[in-house]
C-alpha cells in the first residue's frame, strides 16, 4: 500500500497525494474533512480504494471543527479554513460527523 497520509498526529492543512505517478495524470486537488468517531476509519478503506483505482488525488486535509458546540456558537460545523479550502478546491470529501439526535437542525 502507497499511503501518503502520516499516522500519528494532526493532518488538518495538509495536503495528501494519493499515487499521483502512478496514474501519468495531474493530480486532483480536494479537500477532504475526515469526520470523527468512524469517519477517518472510513477515509482509510476509501483511500485504499481510490489507491487500487489509481486515482490521483492530492487531499487539503480539513477539521469540521468541534461539532454540535461549534454549530450552538456560529451556526456553522466548518470553521472559515474548511470554508477556504472547499471554495478554492471545488471539490470535498467528507467522512461521517456527530449528529446531535432529534430537534430542528
């Protein structure tokens, strides 16, 4: 496996290739927001495939911040960096987020 991805430590603002060379393509810049809970477990299996599908990706790994309590203050879940990168990528991946359960969101 050809994981560029480090394990250990903060990804936030970082930029993933995902076998560029392999591909002979450019790679595709996207921004991808991990999730919590299973999401960067999901992200892992996701990578593996895009990797056997030769898919060259180049990920801006992004937070989408604190969850419910940042959605309380801002009315947001993505902090203005996430925001950044989204416009600027054109193009996201998002793992699985914290839902709060029931009421009116």
């Amino acid at each position: 496996m050809h994981c560029a991805q480090q394990h250990g430590g903060s990804d936030e603002g970082r930029v993933l290739n995902v076998n560029p060379s392999q591909s002979g393509a450019s790679p595709i810049e996207a921004t991808l927001i991990p999730g919590d809970g299973i999401g960067p477990e999901i992200f892992e299996a996701v990578q593996i495939v895009f990797e056997e599908l030769r898919l060259p990706f180049a990920w801006d790994v992004q937070q989408a911040g604190p969850g419910w309590r940042q959605f309380r203050s801002s009315a947001t879940h993505l902090p203005a960096e996430t925001l950044q990168s989204i416009r600027r990528t054109k193009l996201a991946l998002k793992g699985l987020l914290t839902t709060p359960i029931g009421g009116g969101f």
